[in-house]
C-alpha cells in the first residue's frame, strides 16, 4: 500500500515550473466562458516560471498544497490590498488542481492562510472573485464568508464583474 503525504508549505524558487502549470491548468478550468479567450491567454502568458521564481522570493506569502512531491495548489496572501475589503488580510489566490477538487485540500488551504494572517494580527480577512464563477463564490460563502462589496476589474484587457467576501 502506498501513502502520500499532504502539506502545506512556502513555496520555492525549484516550485516555479509546477506553479506555472498549476495556474495554467487551474485558469483554464475555472475561467473558460467567463473571461474572454484573448483576454484568458494573455493572462496566462504572463505568468511564465520565471514570474513565479520571483513570487517566490517576495515578502507577500505564497504557500503551495502538495501531495507527495506533487504540487496541486497554491495561495498567496497577506496584508489587504485596498480598503474596498474593510478587511485587514487579503487573499490574493487560492486555487487547487481540477483533479483534487472536492477532496478538502481548498478549505484545508483556506484554514493554513487564516491561520498564518491571524498569527501575524490580521483577523479580519477578505478575498475578491469573478462574479461569474460560481464555484468560487460557492467555497467562499461555505466556509461563512460574508459578501459585502461589488466591483468591476480589468484583466488583460477585459472588464469583468467581482465580489468579495469577508471573514470575520
């Protein structure tokens, strides 16, 4: 019988080919038909190993979820961005492989990034998503998030409708 491990931890340099793929194949699935194509690749496109390799290396936390030696998930996080939130934590990304969705591996990630912003003081937490993927909306209200504000956002050169939800 073989088992695997699943943890959760900083993300390094030597992560940023798998991350690449991560978020390539995690983008695909969750925004085809919400953003537009053109405007899906180009965002892609810019998220080369190397644009991971310096993620990594910036004081804004990037965690990774992996099984084994496998990659599967990411997140990034830390202070809020803006004030939209009234929220004093921000995450940035959370995304988990097509294929380990629906095993817990998101709400396990989700409960490592409130933990790590709570040790550092920052209880109050919020977290933007398209509107238009449901999936998203759906895990953030299941874990009692609270929507409280609307807005647009420009990706790669499309405007597209978010919300967000914040933790208390």
């Amino acid at each position: 019988m073989k088992t695997s491990t699943t943890s959760i931890r900083r993300a390094r340099p030597g992560d940023a080919d798998r991350l690449s793929d991560v978020f390539d194949e995690t983008w695909r699935e969750a925004y085809r038909g919400i953003v537009p194509g053109i405007s899906l690749e180009r965002m892609i496109s810019q998220r080369s190993s190397q644009w991971w390799v310096g993620a990594a290396q910036r004081n804004r936390p990037l965690v990774v979820v992996e099984i084994g030696d496998e990659v599967v998930g990411y997140a990034i996080y830390g202070q809020a961005r803006g004030s939209a939130l009234k929220a004093s934590g921000e995450v940035d990304e959370l995304y988990i492989l097509p294929a380990y969705q629906g095993l817990g591996l998101g709400r396990r990630l989700f409960r490592a990034v409130r933990n790590d912003l709570a040790d550092h003081g920052l209880t109050r937490i919020g977290v933007w998503t398209l509107a238009g993927n449901e999936r998203a909306c759906d895990f953030y209200a299941g874990l009692g998030g609270i929507k409280v504000a609307e807005a647009v956002d420009r990706m790669a050169g499309a405007v597209l409708s978010k919300v967000a939800y914040r933790f208390e």
